[in-house]
DNA sequence: TGCCTATATGTCGGATATGACATATACTGC
DNA sequence: GCAGTATATGTCATATCCGACATATAGGCA
C-alpha cells in the first residue's frame, strides 16, 4: 500500500485494517515459528556433520546439554537470537544464515 | 576441520582450540550486532516508505514508540527476536529477510 | 540383564528483554 | 517566542529466556 492511500486510511483508526492486520499478525507468528525450525535444523545439520556430541556442542556455546537439545526441537523456549547466536559461534556466516532463510517459503497473504 | 581430525583432538579439551575459539566468538559477536543494524535500518526503511510515524508503526506492533525508536538506534536492549517479529509483522517475507542478511559481509576469520 | 553414551523433557533461580511512561531534544509553522 | 509533531533517551515492573540440574528415554554392547 502506498502511503498517500494509507494517509488517507490513518485517520479511520485500527477498524479499517483489523482483519488484515490480523492475517498479517498470525502470519507473522508463523513465518517465526518456520524460521526457528529452519535455524534449528541447521545447528542440528552442523553439529551431525562435525561429528559432535550435544554435550560437545554445548561446551562450545558456554551452554548446556539440555539447551542445546531444545534448541535443535524447535522449542517455543528458545530464541531467534540464541539459534542465530549460536550458528554464528560455530562459524556460520550471514550468507549462510541468507541460504537458510531464503529457502524458507512466502506464505504471507497480502 | 573433518569429524576425523576433530575426534583426535577431542581429548585435549579446550586447551587446544582456545585462541581459535575465542576469535570464533567475538567474530560471532561482531556479527550479531552487525546482524541487528542490518534489520533496524530495514525496519526503519520499511516505516519511512510507507510514510509511518513511530507512533503508529508502534500500535501495528502493539509496542510502544520508545522500542520503535531503540529497535531503529540498534538499542543494544532489542533483540534480534523482536526485530525479525517486527519485520514480518510489517509484511516482510523470508525472502525480504535473507537478502538483508546476505548484503552483510563474511568477516569470520577461520 | 546391567552399563554406558546420547538425547529428550521438566523445573527453577537468576538474567535479560519488553512495553509503558516520563522526559528530553529537534524541527516545523505561526 | 511558543504550540504541535516526531524522535530519542532513561527508568521500571513484569514477562520471557537462559543455563543448570535432575531425570527420563533410547540404543548399543558385553
């Protein structure tokens, strides 16, 4: 939307866009969730490659066992940041993190 | 290193890669906060274009308008979480996401 | 079977992030 | 100068996350 016709929108409040933004709100919330999962997998992908234990792997991050475990589920537990923290600590680089992300599906209805 | 080579040096402990390691994490904590500017200023783009005021990208956001200006300024108090939540909330794709990540340059030293 | 290693799950105290509010600064047009 | 608007900064109570620990489950092997 452009933002002469939203300007003109601004002024009928929140009821105009209610059941957009709301779409737009539970997708985002989905587009979190796939995204997690896609971090996920990679650490998993990486450790499994290097032949590592998840105690190992902790030892790494300064972390724990169980919070890697819960980071390669997918845990509601876990952030974003501590997935990306984490890949970066093992040496991913951003364009890795790109790769990963961009293979995500769009599924956000506009 | 190979999973191979690796398993040799296992037993050694942290005593090994220590140097190593520690590059490894600043380098990791480089990118983080490299990682956060590359989203803020996507978001403040994002906001700019479609001629928004923090104040009102804040109620989109059901935040409030200091967050919206310490998500903008790179606050170090904001975390990648709510800026990627952020992001998609304002109808940003994966896609959109990875690009801006992948414009962020390779500075792992390994 | 019992033992060992790896991974998963539940919980908890302390640490960090969040929204909200107050206030400050900056830039308009009057 | 002074309103009005937009953005920045500081603080705080609450919410959420994190590392750590205990414990559970699963598989291999003697």
């Amino acid at each position: 939307m452009k933002s002469a016709k939203r300007a003109k929108l601004r002024a009928h409040g929140w009821a105009v866009g209610s059941a957009k933004e709301f779409l737009k709100l539970s997708n985002a919330e989905a587009a979190l969730v796939e995204l997690r999962l896609a971090l996920s997998r990679s650490l998993r992908t990486w450790r499994t490659e290097h032949g590592l234990s998840q105690v190992e792997l902790a030892r790494q991050l300064k972390s724990s066992q169980s919070r890697v475990a819960k980071m390669e589920a997918g845990d509601p537990s876990v952030s974003v940041d501590l997935l990306v923290r984490s890949l970066f600590a093992v040496g991913a680089k951003p364009r890795d993190l790109a790769r990963t992300i961009g293979q995500l599906e769009d599924r956000v209805a506009v």
